[in-house]
C-alpha cells in the first residue's frame, strides 16, 4: 500500500510533466512565430520577416520587428515603410486612438509621401471607428472624421480612397443627425418648447435629407405653436405640406393651424 507521501511525490510529478508539455507547446509556438533565422543587417528581409507576421495577425510580434527596423535603419526607406505599418499595426488591432495618432505623425513627417492620400483616408477611418453607437453619447469623433474625410477630398480629389470617404462622412452625418434628433426630442417631450425649436431648426439646417425632417418639421410647428410664434408655426407648416404633401401630420397640422388663426 503506497503512503501518502509517495501520492503526495506522484502527483507533483505528473503536475511538473504537465508544465514540461505546456512549455514545449509554448516554445512551438513561439519557434513559427519567430519562423527561420533573419539576418538582422538585411532591412529588407527584417522588414519581409514583420510582414509575415503581421499577416498572419500576430501584431504585437509585428509591431516589435517595425520598431526594430526603425531603430536600426533610420535613414533607409524600410523605416519609412515601417512607420507607416506601424500605424496599420495600431489599426488592425482596434487601438484606433493610437492609430490616429501615428497616421497623423507620418502625414507630418512625410508630407509628400506617395501614399498620403491612404494617410490621409486612415486619419479619417481610425475617426471613424470611434463614434459609438449610442447617440446620447459624445459624437466628436464624427466632426473630426467629417473633417479628415473633407481633406482627403480636397487635396486628393482623384484617391481610389475618395469615393468610400463619401461613404463614411454620410454614415457620419446620421450619426450626428440622429443625436441632433435626441436632443431636440429631449427638450421637446419635457416641453421645452423654444430649446426644442432651436434643435429641430439645426436639425433641418444642417442634417437635411437624412430622414428625420417630415418629424422634425411638425415638431416644429407645435414647438412655435406652444411659444406662440405663430408666424413661424405657418412657415413650419407650408415647409411640411410641400415638401411632404401626403404627410401623416397634416390633420394635426392643420388642426393647429385652425387654432392658431381663431386665436387671431
């Protein structure tokens, strides 16, 4: 009969073999990463070796080996290019604040740089991906990709990247329009009227045609209404009856209107 000792000793064993394993699996691993020997003077095979490892997803390997490329050629065009991958990096793993913030280093550094309209689409995009989806939230981010998606437009009118920026800034734009829309809606059902009216009013202005005016438009009829401007309640409602003239508002409108005129 075996003392407890010996099941004490067994069983460290059998724990220690387990580790050995688990180390040499980790060590496997490790070995396909770091893949064959790489000639640490060769830029270009340094540079081929970060790549790899970038495309396969292993970005935090990817983004030593770039850092490495940078420290040892500073002056070679690998270091450039690492640079910028180092950015791509940032993006590819969802840290798009630090993405944007390497996109705008390299824009300033290499301004003249063949892929500045990439940078430029980049600086936009990593904006981009940090708008949240809840409106009632800080929406900044969306100003700021509008912004960058406009320069890339401006200065490189004819990018490949042109056409999908027009893409992002509309996303942006409803975005925006659909935050304006909460806020004015706020106001509206706690009946505060004249806030309310400056909301929709913006909201009109400046997010027109993205789906929130025929609302926005008889809101502001009974906003004016319950201020008692009654003028610009009729401007409301002639704005709503043209541009929408089957509009589902328009017995409650003209309901107001019919009011507002016994009212004298």
């Amino acid at each position: 009969m075996r003392t407890s000792v010996e099941i004490k000793c067994e069983g460290i064993v059998t724990k220690w073999a387990g580790f050995v394993v688990l180390c040499g699996i980790l060590a496997a691993l490790l070995g396909a990463c770091a893949g064959k020997e790489v000639n640490r003077e060769d830029a270009d095979a340094l540079f081929k070796s970060a790549e790899e490892a970038f495309n396969e997803e292993h970005y935090l390997i990817a983004l030593e080996k770039y850092r490495d490329i940078k420290n040892r050629f500073p002056y070679s065009s690998r270091a450039i290019d690492s640079e910028l991958r180092i950015a791509d990096t940032y993006f590819e793993q969802e840290s798009y604040i630090e993405a944007e913030s390497a996109y705008e280093i390299f824009k300033e550094l290499h301004p003249t740089h063949p892929k500045a309209d990439y940078v430029q689409y980049r600086i936009g995009l990593s904006f981009f991906k940090q708008i949240p989806d809840d409106s009632a939230r800080d929406l900044s981010a969306a100003y700021k990709a509008i912004e960058a998606f406009g320069v890339l437009e401006q200065k490189h009118p004819s990018s490949e990247y042109v056409a999908k920026a027009k893409e992002h800034t509309i996303d942006a734009r409803k975005r925006l329009a659909e935050h304006e829309n909460y806020v004015a809606n706020f106001y509206y059902q706690r009946q505060h009227y004249l806030s309310a009216s400056y909301r929709y009013s913006a909201l009109l202005q400046d997010y027109g045609n993205l789906g929130y005016d025929e609302e926005a438009l008889y809101r502001l009829v009974q906003s004016y209404y319950h201020i008692k401007m009654y003028d610009n309640a009729e401007d409301a409602a002639k704005r709503l009856f043209n541009q929408f003239p089957n509009t589902k508002y328009k017995p409650e409108v003209k309901g107001v209107l019919e009011t507002m005129r016994k009212k004298g």
